[in-house]
C-alpha cells in the first residue's frame, strides 16, 4: 500500500506517521522549501485544546511535571461537556455533530498518541495562566502547548516521520489528483511527474494566501488582511479535490482571523513566529480612527473571542484599531507585547497619548476614556482568570468583564489590524476523513486533514481546536488510507 500526502505541517505529518505505522510506504510533498517548511503550524504557539479530567490525565501526556508545579498550579479540568459546549456556542452551534464527536472524543487519545510516537507537551503558563491568591490558575480549557511551540512540534513530528521512513520531498507542488476510470483516486502530479499511489491525503491548508480567493469568498476588503503564517496555503487541496467531483462545505464567508501588529509583513516571519498578535485587550479597551470604541473587549475569555474580533478591527476605518492600557493592568499583558517589532504608543496622560497616536480623532478618544471611566463598575473585584462581571453601565457598547478604569500613567497604545489565519469553508471531509463527492459518496482513495476540512467552524473558534483537530483527522485519515481496501 503506498500513501501520498499533500502537505507539511501538522495534519501531514500526523497522517503520515499513523500510516507509516500501519503498514504503508508513504511520500510527503511539502510545497514549501525546507527552510519554510512546517505550513502554519510552524507559525502558532503549538497549543491544543484536549478534553482532561484534572492533573491525573496531564501527566500522561506530560510527565516532566514535577511535584512543586503539580502543588502549586491549579490546571482545572476540562470535561468533554465543557468542550462540547465552548464548540458548540463560538460556532452558533453549525458545526458538524459528527466532527464535532470526532475531534473531542478523540483529543486526548490523539494527545496521548503523538507523546507515544515521541512529541513531548508541557502546561501553557505563559499565554494561558495568571497568579492569584498565590497560585497559578490556567483558565479557558487550554492548558497544553507542544515543547517549542509550533517550531517544535514541526520539529518532532517529522523526526518521528523520517525514522518511521517517511519520504519526504521539499519543494514539490502538487497540481493534479490522478484518477482511474471509476473515478477512484489513483495518484498525483507532483512536480511534473506523476506519482501513482493506492491512497492520498490532502493536508495543505485553507485559502487564507490567496487575496483573490479571500475577496470571491470572504468578501470586499480581504484582499488588504495580513496573512499569519504561511504564503503557500492558496487552496490547491480544494482545487484540486472538487476537480474530481469533491463537495464543499462549511463556513465559505467566515475565518479564523486576529488582531495582528499594524506594521507586520504581508505573511508571517517565522523569526517572529506568531508573536505579531495580540490578545490581552479584554484587560484594556479596543479604540478605532474616530476615537470610538467598537467591540466588547470582556465579552468572553480571550479564547472564544480573539478569532473573531480580526475581523472587526478590519472593517473599521482605515483597516486599524489601536488597543490601550494602563499600568493596573501592564504586567498582566502577554510575551508578544515585549518584542522589537511592536507598534507601540506610550505617554503619561490620555491626551498626550491621543497626540502622538497618528490617524486617529484625538479629542473622541479624550472623550472616549473619559465616558469609559465614569461607566466602569468599581465595587466588582477584578479577577483575570475568570469571568468576573466586573462591567460597565449605561454605555451603547458595554465591556462585560474587567473593566479598569484608565487612569494610573504610563497609558500604552498597541497598534494592530486583521491578521488572517485560516479559512473555514472547505471541503466536505466525514468523521474518517474520507473526502466525500457531489454524489454523497466517499471518493476512493482520497482523503483530507487539517485547516482544508469544512464543516467544523463558523463564525468563530475556540483557541487551540486548530491543532488538535488537525492531528486528531490527520491521524484518522493516514490510518484509514493505510487500511483501505
């Protein structure tokens, strides 16, 4: 049996270690050079959202922990009932039932598979966790990051893959899906050879890279977001797939997108890797060029609002938005706000900083943080781990959760606008990551992994469900490729 798989990062590599294992020759065609390799896994923080009950199960995956961390952190636990309401709720409950099953039955068994294949894991303390009462809390339902992040997880599973004796070829662009006369997937052309194989994965990606198909999809105006990670990820696994009859799916007018650095390039740095986002406004407020505030910074844990505000802060004036904080909450702020390559603002009272920020009505944002701070709800204590109510009142766009009055100098202004991250539409792939036809029936020999799989998200994401997803359908679809008759 020999498996082909399309793409490199995460999802690929998953699928081609489980099909490896399972008997198969496999090639891995990475269109990426070596040294861009990795797809937009190599580009996150390597966190992925698993169903756990307490630190009994996290120390199956992570068995470094040492028993001062395990006496001084509450990790909390993570029900498949939370995880199934978080997906449920973020998409407006659109998502597949049976994908949705599918990724949250099988995260932690994925988990505890790829630690026994060799990846190594450790709690998320910089990005998920914050000190209170004199212990660590993790918060959110995301308490896992692979050892060096995206980098790392690339990293080591294509280690694993090369010493299972994967094939993999840098470089290579796969156009074209083979097919024999009943229409069963056959093979592919890779380069300008064709390469026949019993089975084929599609593991490359979305269409976020691809400015034409973010306008025709996404709508006017996408053609000026910035993209995250990976230049190569232009749909060539959907193209290719519905030109032998495969069906589309999912949320074809909804992604995955953030508030990226306003001067970032046009896709990702992977020497800056994902450090160009940033997440901690609910402990701040978001303002726009005339000055006004335009989402509710507190209406959910960062986790279940960050993909979706990327979108916001691109349909404001001008494609900005500037994000503003006082030193209450500074400490509180993430690693990625410290980095060189940051478009910072910073002064020691709300109209100077209005002044040195450019393109943006100095006199409404005056006005803005003046009505913010007389609206905020003091007599409520202020609780980063939790949702703590701590509200404002009487304002048309309310900040539901903590709320801080901005007046302790120095005032921060972070810039950002919309970086993309992936696309949600995409093919219909079932729960055995068999891609289904027009016809409503699997296409033999083809199957599909990772961001390219439509039906899971819309409208929304739960932090780290990217990750997890794709090795939890990318291990599915290389075993299955591997097994088929």
């Amino acid at each position: 049996m020999h498996v082909a798989i399309v793409g490199g990062g995460n999802a690929a590599l998953c699928a081609s270690i489980a099909a490896k294992q399972h008997g198969a020759q496999v090639s891995l065609f990475e269109r990426a050079p070596f040294e861009l390799r990795g797809g937009n896994s190599r580009f996150t923080a390597g966190a992925m959202r698993t169903v756990y009950n307490g630190v009994k199960d996290l120390v199956k995956i992570m068995p470094d922990l040492t028993a001062d961390e395990i006496q001084n952190t509450d990790f909390g636990s993570y029900r498949r009932e939370e995880f199934y309401d978080d997906l449920g709720r973020v998409t407006q409950y659109r998502t597949d039932p049976n994908l949705a099953e599918k990724l949250i039955e099988g995260s932690f068994e994925t988990l505890e598979w790829m630690h026994s294949c060799g990846v190594r894991f450790l709690p998320l303390y910089g990005r998920q966790s914050f000190e209170h009462d004199g212990k660590v809390k993790f918060w959110g339902g995301l308490t896992v990051e692979a050892w060096g992040g995206g980098p790392g997880l690339i990293d080591s599973l294509t280690e694993i893959a090369r010493n299972l004796g994967v094939d993999i070829h840098y470089g290579v662009k796969v156009t074209t899906l083979l097919t024999d006369e009943g229409g069963r997937v056959n093979g592919i052309m890779a380069g300008n050879k064709q390469l026949k194989a019993d089975a084929v994965v599609l593991a490359c990606g979305g269409f976020e890279s691809n400015p034409e198909w973010r306008t025709r999809y996404l709508g006017p105006g996408w053609d000026l977001a910035r993209v995250r990670g990976t230049r190569f990820n232009t749909g060539d696994g959907i193209r290719m797939a519905t030109s032998v009859g495969a069906a589309t799916r999912g949320h074809w007018s909804g992604c995955h997108a953030v508030g990226w650095d306003l001067n970032a390039p046009e896709f990702g740095d992977l020497v800056v890797g994902d450090n160009f986002q940033k997440h901690s406004y609910p402990f701040g407020i978001l303002i726009n060029a005339r000055g006004e505030r335009f989402v509710d910074e507190g209406a959910d844990l960062r986790n279940y609002t960050y993909a979706k505000y990327g979108r916001e802060v691109l349909h404001q004036p001008g494609q900005f938005a500037y994000q503003i904080f006082d030193k209450k909450v500074q400490h509180l702020l993430r690693d990625e706000y410290h980095i060189k390559q940051v478009t910072k603002f910073s002064a020691d009272s709300i109209e100077s900083l209005a002044a040195k920020i450019p393109e943006v009505d100095q006199a409404n944002f005056v006005a803005t943080v003046d009505t913010f701070n007389n609206s905020v709800a003091t007599e409520i204590p202020f609780n980063p781990t939790v949702k703590d109510g701590r509200n404002t009142r009487g304002l048309a766009i309310p900040k539901s959760n903590w709320a801080n009055k901005l007046d302790t100098p120095p005032f921060e202004a972070y810039g950002i606008t919309c970086g993309i991250t992936f696309t949600f539409g995409g093919l219909h792939v079932d729960a055995q990551a068999r891609v289904i036809g027009e016809s409503g029936e699997p296409i033999a020999g083809l199957y599909g992994a990772g961001e390219l799989v439509g039906g899971l998200f819309y409208f929304n994401y739960p932090g780290g469900t990217g990750l997890t997803s794709g090795a939890v359908f990318g291990r599915t679809a290389g075993t299955n490729a591997a097994v088929e008759p």
